[in-house]
C-alpha cells in the first residue's frame, strides 16, 4: 500500500520521494525500463493533490511524468482572479483545477480498466458529515447501484469528479456537487484534507483489512506493506502577542490547519505504534518515534513514514541545504507556486538520504496474484 498526503503545491515533496521509491524498485524488476509504481503496490490512495498523484499513478504514469503535469498545475490553479471577494467567494477559480484534472484522466470512472491496481481516493461530504474513503475494490458496501435505485453505485462516478472534490479545500475552492441519488439534489464534497484523514494512510489499511471494504487481506508484517508519504510538515504556532489581534477568520484558518497537522501526526503514531518501523518518524519530545511500543505485542504490519520536517535544523541535517525565515514562510504555505522550486530540492536531497533498498522487504518483491479492480467481487456486506 502507497499513501500520498494532501498539502496543495507542496506535493511536489512526495512527487521526489515517488522518484526515488521508482527508481529503488525498478532495479529489482525484470524489466526496469518498463517498470511503473503500480506494478509492485497493489493499493495506491491519496488525499487532495495526493489523490491527483494517486491516480495518475494507478493509470501506470511515471512519476516523471506526474512532476510535469505536477509542475504545469500549480501556477496555473493557484492563481487568483483580479475580482474575487475574498471571505465571501473562494481564493481561486476551481474551473482551472478542473480542467487539470480531466486532462490527466478523462471520463474515466473508479471502475475504469485502465487502472492498474487498485485506487483509494478520499473526500469529505458536507451536506452529511461523513468523509468518503472510495476505492475500486468491487464487492464494497456501496460498489453497484441497488435494483430499487437508493444510490448510484460507486463504480459509475467519474474520476475527474472525486479528484476535484477531495481537492477542494474550503476557502480556496468551492465545493464540487457530485449526484448521489438519482433525481434528487446532488452531495456537496470538500477536500478530504478537512477529515481525519489528510493523510490517508489509515484509510488505505481500512480498506484493506475491514470486511465492509471487501479485500479482508491478511494482517501481518511479512502479509502488510504501508508506506506512507507527505509533503511536508510543521507544528503552527501564533505568538501569544498576534493571538489576540488576529481576525476571527485568521484564527479559525490557523486553527484547522493545526487540526489537520494533529491528525497526520496521530495517524502517523498509531501505525507506527502497531508496527515496529525501520526508521520510526519522530512524533514529538514525550513519546518520541514509539520504537519500544507495539500494541497488541506483534506487528499488524510493516510501516514506513517518509516526509520533510519544516524545521531549519532537521533540513541542513536530512538534506545538507540551508533555509532562510522567508523560505520557511513560503513553505508552511500549500497555495504559493514560487516556493515549488525550493520544495522540490529539498524532497529530492531528502529521499536520497532518507529512502533505503531495506525499507522494502524481500517478502513483497513477489508479483501480486490479486488485482483489487479485476477481481471477482465477493458478495455485498451491508
């Protein structure tokens, strides 16, 4: 399994560590020149822009083709109108995103047949309050529209539409209205990044492990490979002088954010907490990376965590490079294209250093004998 955190133009950060898992495993296929990241994870999901990544690399693209659709997407969506009105309509025009997006993947449905393994694309539902974790896995709970018509099942909804609804982040996107059941108004989605699960990692072990998802694969460390990967992290801080003279809108936009990077940082501790990491990511000063810790005594499953630590120190140690306070601005930021650049070296210098042949155990170097979008799907579970 392969989990791609959202965080806007900052994904060019997992697009660098996707270069330097390809080019690891390639080395171990027999045909290196022909090698995709869908030929050896059998389960790719991902959240916002991680979602975008995810599925251009379940259609079987190179990851050097996604840095140049990755490159040519964000200065053209991050760019905002002369006549928005900004706190009354979204920062950015979200006709640009869409167009992005259908470029790189068509009319293409979550059935499609192009996908080569199986896709996790996570969104949140407005109108109900429940965040969406789909995926191509048939036989799911919600995979085939029922004979009295209650849903449209899951196969029939396009993919350009769940990209773009697990992109839209409030306030800089509108929400994408995407029809549910037929003859009745349509569901209101925002960005998955605004669930608990921006980094989808634990989505992706939800489905394939629990009996509604279908797959019900075996646990275990030699049976689970999860290999989870952001872009980029930080812990917000408002100086106690700034906190009082911020806006009420300024406030509650710190606010989520310090949410969502508290969400990332609990999945983050509770897989490594339920496996034993080669390389534990460090949580924070009390509990440190949980490399004495396993809950339940055995692994569930092998765990890897790859991302960058906004943090001076962490990237002259991790990556050699010096950053400067404005540079660190620029990074904290998911919606700011000059900064792709900087983040761009930084992932790279960091993946080389970081990303290890060993990370990839011997035990899932075998071919998969299950392709979750072609195998014949086990009854419905309600």
């Amino acid at each position: 399994m392969l989990a791609l955190d959202g965080g806007g133009v900052r994904g060019i950060i997992s697009v660098a560590f996707l270069e330097r898992l390809e080019a690891l495993l390639a080395r171990r296929h027999p045909d290196p020149e022909t090698f995709r990241l869908c030929d050896y994870f059998d389960l790719i999901g991902g959240t916002s822009t991680g979602a975008i990544i995810a599925a251009g690399l379940a259609l079987g693209m190179k990851v050097a083709e996604i840095r140049r659709f990755y490159l040519d997407l964000a200065p053209r969506v991050f760019r905002q109108g002369w006549f928005r009105i900004v706190g009354v309509q979204p920062l950015f025009d979200a006709r640009r995103l869409t167009e992005e997006i259908s470029r790189q993947v068509g009319d293409r449905a979550l059935d499609s047949p192009d996908l080569r393994t199986g896709l996790v694309i996570v969104t949140k539902r407005m109108d109900t309050g429940s965040p969406w974790i789909l995926s191509n896995v048939p036989g799911t709970a919600y995979w085939d529209t029922p004979s009295d018509g209650a849903f449209l099942g899951n196969r029939h909804y396009r993919l350009a539409n769940l990209l773009r609804a697990s992109t839209a982040a409030p306030y800089y996107f509108q929400p994408e209205p995407i029809p549910v059941i037929d003859g009745q108004p349509p569901g209101w989605f925002v960005d998955g990044g605004v669930s608990p699960y921006n980094n989808p990692a634990l989505a992706l072990l939800q489905v394939a492990t629990l009996r509604a998802h279908g797959l019900r694969w075996k646990t275990g460390e030699d049976n689970l490979l999860l290999m989870s990967i952001g872009t980029g992290c930080q812990r917000t801080r408002v100086p106690p002088d700034k906190v009082g003279r911020l806006s009420s809108v300024g406030l509650a936009v710190r606010a989520l954010g310090a949410v969502i990077e508290d969400g990332q940082a609990l999945a983050v501790a509770l897989l490594q907490a339920l496996s034993r990491p080669i390389d534990p990511w460090h949580i924070n000063s009390e509990i440190g990376g949980l490399e004495d810790d396993c809950l339940g005594g055995q692994p569930l499953l092998s765990f890897q965590r790859f991302d960058v630590r906004f943090d001076p120190g962490w990237i002259a140690t991790h990556t050699g490079l010096t950053v400067s306070d404005r540079d660190l601005e620029g990074l904290e930021r998911f919606d700011y294209p000059p900064i792709v650049p900087l983040a761009d070296r930084i992932g790279r210098a960091a993946a080389a250093r970081l990303v290890r042949e060993d990370h990839f155990p011997p035990a899932f170097d075998t071919p998969a004998t299950v392709r979750p979008a072609t195998a014949d799907p086990p009854p419905p579970q309600r």
